[in-house]
C-alpha cells in the first residue's frame, strides 16, 4: 500500500449507533421534565443503524460485550456507501 493510503485507512472517525429516533414538537420538547417517558416507534428488540456522519454505513443488534454495550453488525454497506459520507460534496 501507498503512504497516502495508509494513512487515510489510519484515520479515526466517528461511528454511531442509533437506538431510536422520532420527531418532537417545540412544544412536547419543553414540556419535558425529569421522569418524562419519550415513547418511540422502533421495538424494542429491533435492529439499531449505525451511523457514519449520520448516514447508515450497517445495522446490528445490541450485545453484551463483558460489562459493556455492543453491537452485532448484520449487514454493512459497501465501500462506496461508506465512503460517501466523508466527500464534502455529497454531504450538502
């Protein structure tokens, strides 16, 4: 492999996993006080996006990995798919 190369594949970004999403109205968001429920769509045992530069890149299942959270990948995108999200461009 090529330096450039190396050290692009060297990078560190960041991935996040999406436990549920919904959309709130300014209203319900500040009537939110502690002890609130925000009741979402997604079931509870269902599959959670991860996410690069908020686009899905894969989706996996939560997992127990010793003392802390996981995620089982079941399917991943391509390397375009993945790559996509970092060009400046296609992010407008």
């Amino acid at each position: 492999m090529t330096r450039p190369l190396v050290e692009l594949l060297a990078l560190e970004l960041p991935v996040a996993v999406v436990l549920a999403e919904r959309t709130m109205t300014l209203g319900q968001v500040l009537a939110l006080a502690p002890g609130a429920v925000i009741e979402f769509p997604q079931a509870v045992a269902g599959p959670l996006d991860i996410r690069l530069h908020d686009r899905r890149i894969a989706v996996g299942n939560a997992v127990r990995a010793g003392d802390r959270f996981g995620v089982q990948v079941l399917d991943v995108a391509d390397a375009d798919g993945i790559l996509r999200p970092l060009d400046p461009a296609a992010r407008g």
